[in-house]
C-alpha cells in the first residue's frame, strides 16, 4: 500500500498473528477492534512523518532508519525506514523487555 509516497509493508500474516493472540486472552470483537485501530494509527500517521518518530534505542543504525511510534500509549510500533519504503517490524507492549524482542 502507498501512502503520501511512501510503501507501507508488513509481513501479511503480522496483523493476523496479533489478532488470533487478543482473542485467545480477550473478546474477539476487542482483538478485531485493536487490529483496526492499529491499522489505521499506521496508514494515519507514520507515513506523514516518519523521520519525527523517535529512534528505537535498541536498534541503532548510523542512518537513524529504526524508529519507533507509540500507540494507545501502551504499544510500540517499530519500523524501519528506507528509500520509499516503511516496513512494521514490530508491535509490542512497552511493558516487555525490548532485548527480549526479535526485530
């Protein structure tokens, strides 16, 4: 998907994945809810500026192309970016240990 000239990728089953895990410890409708909101948090405002997002700390690179936005101020979303192209690497709870996190 192209947002405001930047492609927009993640892996097809990352949503889905994050889904079939809120159902299995909440209500299906709050799993189906969180996907939409995060969707839309992702296509409303990463693609508009990704380079505001502050650097993921614990993923550093020279150029700054790991990032990380905060969702539901209890979410973080990280992404790389590069020439035309943001890829979701990861949502997770800001809670967990992020050396515990595969990015």
């Amino acid at each position: 998907m192209v947002i405001n000239g930047w492609t927009i990728v993640a892996k097809p089953t990352f949503l889905k994945a994050i889904r079939d895990y809120i159902t299995e410890k909440y209500e299906p409708g709050d799993a189906k809810k969180f996907v939409l909101d995060c969707g839309d948090f992702i296509q409303q405002k990463i693609p508009y500026s990704p380079e505001g997002f502050p650097e993921y700390k614990w993923r550093k690179s020279k150029d700054k192309r790991y990032r990380r936005a905060i969702f539901r101020k209890n979410y973080y979303i990280v992404f790389q970016v590069l020439p035309g192209r943001i890829e979701i690497l990861a949502i997770f709870y800001a809670r967990r240990d992020p050396k515990n996190i595969s990015i």
